[in-house]
C-alpha cells in the first residue's frame, strides 16, 4: 500500500468516526421534576421545526408557546382534586413522540370545620357567567416577566388547598382555590405581575358572591383574580405593570371580614400561588 492510499484510509475512517450522532426531533424538560398536588408543571420541547408540538396530559392537550428558536413551553396545572402518583405525559410533532411517567407526589393539605346557620350569598347568573368566560382566556402573548410579587402586605390568614367541612359534612370537590391576605379595609392591593385587566366586576352590577373583583390575564393562559375589594383603581382594557395599585382590600361579597382573596389560575384550574412567587416560572 502506497502512502497516498493509506492516508486516503485514514481520512475515510476519521470522516466515519466525526459524524454527529442523530438528534431526536423532540428533547422534553419538565419541572420541577417531582410535582406536588397544587403544582404547575413547566412543560419545555425542544424540537428542530417552528411548528409548535402538542403536548397532551393525561389525555388532555395543552398549548405550547414559542419561547425561544425551536423552543416551545406548555404549563399543565394540577390541584388537590387530582391523584397523587403516575400522570402520563405525551408530547408530539415533527414525526417524533414521546411519552414521559411523571411522577406527582401526594400533599397533606389542612382541613378547617366550619359550622354556618342561615342561607349563604348565592351568587347571580351574570357573575357566574362573566368568571367563567375569564377562567376560559389563553392570550398568545407572556406578559409577566420573573417571579410574582405579593400582592398585599396583610398576613396570610388561609393558604391555598385548605379543604372544609361544613355543618359537619365534607365538601367533597372544595378547596380553597387561593391565598386570603387579611388586612384592614382601604390597604393597597397591587399586582403581582404585568397584565392586562380582562375582568371587573362590582356588586353594583350583582358580583353578590365574589364581591368587588378585579381579574388580569397575565398571558399563556395564566390569570389571577382579587376579590372582596373595597375599591377598584384599574378598568377593563388597561395593560398595568407588577406592583401597579388595583385598588384596597374590603368585605364586600362573601366575607366575614376585611382580606383579599388572589386566586391563580392556569388553564382554568387554580393551582398554588406560592412557588410562583419564590421559584417563578419564566
């Protein structure tokens, strides 16, 4: 063998070895890896198209946003009326598949008694109709930016999850579907995060349960909802910044004392405010 065919071997051999490894069409993240009953799951894809995957858990399809080139982000809720253990994950597109096990843990949540007499505060018709349409928007476009903030400085008087009985009967698909910051009448309500306000709601107008409510669609099918206000500062339309007053905390509606009530909600479910405002989720 001469040298020139051995150093045309050699080149033919090292042009087989520095051949990239295929790359699958689909690469999924999750987190946080091991989710809890309340929990918003972070659903990343990477992918090699501009198409935007599907992603589908438990059978339900969620959206997927573009959140960078070939980056694609879905956010799945889960609450404490879920199970606790395997839930399956199964993301499509660009001629791939995949099917993840995801594993969500189970959560003690605590339980108050509750004893009413007398009827309660029914709400109207208009006020049901008008929550539900908001719990309903998924705006294309991400308003909020980091972490979200707090948005009363009262303390915290119910968590989130608290499940109840009442007159000694179990509410079987209750949960307290928020945060209730007690504070007196007048403290400022802020936003924790931009938006746009989508809802305003008076009990002029019949909000006879939710009481004076303001909601913000913060994008992606993220939205936050105020009730019991005292005063509303903002109107339907306005694109307001984090921290921006939304107006002071009250007892109007349903309410056996001044506090705000922020409920969060992701897809229509309402999961767990706090490790939006310590971890974030960008």
């Amino acid at each position: 063998m001469t040298l020139r065919q051995l150093a045309c071997g050699l080149l033919g051999s090292l042009a087989v070895v520095s051949q990239p490894s295929p790359i699958r069409a689909l690469e999924v993240r999750i987190a946080p890896e091991i989710p809890q009953l309340g929990s918003t799951v972070s659903v990343e894809i990477l992918t090699n198209t501009d198409e935007p995957p599907n992603v589908y858990w438990q059978d339900r399809s969620y959206p997927a946003f573009a959140v960078g080139p070939n980056r694609y982000r879905a956010l799945v809720p889960t609450t404490p009326l879920d199970t606790a253990g395997r839930s399956n994950l199964r993301v499509t597109g660009d001629g791939d598949a995949r099917n993840l096990a995801v594993w969500v843990s189970d959560r003690s949540f605590p339980v108050q008694r509750i004893t009413l007499s007398g009827g309660g505060t029914d709400p109207t018709q208009h006020e049901l109709d008008r929550v539900a349409a908001f719990k309903k928007i998924v705006s294309p476009e991400k308003f909020w930016d980091g972490p979200f903030l707090r948005p009363s400085a009262g303390r915290v008087s119910t968590i989130y999850g608290v499940q109840r009985y009442y007159n000694g009967v179990f509410a079987r698909d209750y949960y307290h579907r928020g945060v209730d910051y007690a504070a007196g009448t007048g403290s400022p309500v802020v936003a924790p995060a931009a938006g746009r306000v989508a809802l305003v709601g008076t009990v002029a107008e019949g909000f006879r349960l939710h009481g004076n409510t303001v909601g913000i669609d913060h994008g992606q099918g993220v939205i936050s909802i105020f009730l019991h206000l005292n005063s509303i500062d903002v109107r339907e339309g306005d694109f307001i910044q984090a921290g921006q007053r939304l107006g002071t905390i009250g007892s109007t509606g349903a309410s056996t004392g001044p506090h705000l009530h922020w409920g969060l909600y992701v897809h229509g479910a309402a999961v767990d405010p706090v490790p939006w405002r310590y971890e974030g989720i960008d």
